[in-house]
C-alpha cells in the first residue's frame, strides 16, 4: 500500500496538504492532480477556488482567493489575500466539538508511567 501524500483537515476544507513534496501530475484527491510541485507542508487546492471566495483549512476561513485558484494548484501567498469584507469572530473553539479517532494507536509503556507508540 502506497503512503499517503496528502491530508485533509476537515470535509469542509477547499484544500488539502502536502505531507511530502508532491511532483507536477502528482494524484491528490480523486481526478485532482498536481498542476506543480507542492513543497510538503503547503496547500493544495481540492476544488476550484474563484476569485474573491474563502479558503477552508480545519474548517475554518483563512484567506481570501485573490485570483482563480483551479483544482490541484498550489495554494500561497501568490493567490491569496485577507481581503474580503467579512465579520471576524475570534471566539476560540467556539465550533470545536467531539471528533472522531482517524486511528487507534497501540502504546506500551516505557518509564515512569509515560508511553509510546508501538508498531502496529
């Protein structure tokens, strides 16, 4: 089985992230490919961003698209702003909920009380 190269934050999220340098032509989610290489740790559009419209990252408003962003394009401060005329609230964890484990990880012991992964 391949490693995944990508991560996805949160279903409402427009991008996803690289979590290893992905070439041009690179699969990211479904038809979607890599229009460029994508530096790993950076974003990466998941569907078409028009210009002026929010950018998604853990659910959240991060930016504004301040060109067409098409899917598979790499997502930065070339295209994008903190433009857009919006309220901002900056309650913190105010949509923060129960989650559900991506994985269940096995630990074992290792000293005094704390643990550690083990492989699976």
């Amino acid at each position: 089985m391949d490693k995944p190269q990508i991560l996805r934050l949160n279903e409402a999220d427009n991008v996803v992230i690289a979590i290893a340098e992905l070439r041009e032509g690179t699969p990211v989610e479904g038809s979607v490919r890599a229009s460029r290489r994508i530096p790993r740790g950076h974003k990466i559009a998941s569907r078409a961003i028009p210009s002026g419209q929010p950018i998604r990252k853990f659910g959240q408003i991060i930016g504004f698209a301040s060109t067409d962003i098409a899917p598979g394009d790499w997502v930065h401060e070339q295209n994008v702003s903190m433009g857009g005329d919006f309220e901002r609230d900056y309650a913190f964890s105010s949509e923060a909920g129960a989650r559900k484990a991506c994985a269940k990880a096995r630990f074992r012991r290792i000293s005094k009380g704390s643990a550690a992964p083990t492989a699976a």
